[in-house]
C-alpha cells in the first residue's frame, strides 16, 4: 500500500474515512481487503447458547474462550477433520500443579458429529481434553493419534475423565479406527 498518499479507507459501516492526502485519487496495484470474522460460527458459551464449532479454527478456538472456574459451553456443528493439526488438549496443567478445582469446566456436545484424524503429541496429559472435567455428549473419534511419554497419561477423550476435585460425565462418545 502507499501509505496514505494514494489510499482511501473505506469501512462497510462508516463508508470513507480519509481520502488521499494529496487530494487526488490515483489508481493502485493493491486492494486490501479484510473481513472480520467471529471466534466461533455462533453462540455465546452458555448452556441455552453454545459457542457453535464448524472449522478446524472454531475449534482451535475453544482454548482461548474457557474461564478458571466457569462452564463453557460447546457444540460441534459439523464433522471436522483435523489432519495436519498437532492438537494441544484444553485443559492440561503441568503435572506438579495438579489443582484440578482451579481448571477449565467444559461442556461439550458433539451432536453425533466426529473428529477425524486427531493427533496430539503434546507433553502434559496428550487428549483432546487434557483433564476432562465436566462433560462430554454424542462424540465420534475416528482414526486419532495420542503419543504418551512416560511421564504423562495420555488417551484419546481424556488423560484423566474427571478427578477427585473435577467431577466429569461422558455419554453417548466412541473412538474407532
């Protein structure tokens, strides 16, 4: 871009916001274009509005949404596949921590969806997980990958499906391939 001299900005909802600080327009090589995109397809996290999972960067997405100490809630709007990924589990403190109260609360329903060609290599508590405390509803794995050290459980729903402190119901979900 020319850095001002030759560019008009241009927003959806305000229209111009400057023009060309020469006072003339001039044509360009170069259109940038850009699109907000939201987090998730839809939802707001709770349990009446689910964030909606529909691609592989919704999904990546859940981490950055979870709260210490709050539910969130997630449902899966599609089958994905996530070949090419190494998934890094939701909920994985280090292994010396183990304060389990102080963890990520998940409720997901996958809706009879699946998570094609899941790998996780990841050192603490390989999963698509983690530690699963809360629950987990009508979920396929299909083909998954988990690489266990020997200093970490690992597994494909969970290292851990619920502790002492971090209660977890799992129903309706199956692994095959």
């Amino acid at each position: 871009m020319s850095g001002g001299k030759y560019s008009t900005l241009w927003s959806h909802e305000k229209g111009i916001l400057n023009n060309p600080s020469t006072g003339v327009a001039e044509k360009v090589a170069s259109v940038l274009y850009v699109v907000p995109s939201a987090p998730f397809a839809s939802g707001s996290g709770t349990s009446s509005s689910p964030y909606v999972i529909t691609s592989m960067r919704h999904l990546k997405n859940m981490s950055a949404s979870l709260v210490v100490g709050s539910e969130v809630f997630f449902e899966l709007g599609a089958d994905l596949d996530m070949a090419g990924h190494d998934w890094e589990p939701l909920n994985h403190l280090e292994p010396e921590s183990h304060n389990w109260g102080d963890s990520y609360h998940i409720n997901f329903d996958g809706k009879g969806h699946c998570l094609k060609n899941m790998h996780c290599s990841h050192k603490s508590y390989p999963s698509f997980f983690g530690v699963l405390y809360g629950e987990c509803r009508n979920l396929k794995f299909e083909n998954a990958k988990v690489e266990v050290s020997t200093t970490s459980p690992g597994a494909i729903l969970g290292a851990y499906v619920g502790t002492k402190n971090a209660p977890a119901i799992v129903e309706n979900c199956y692994v095959t391939g």
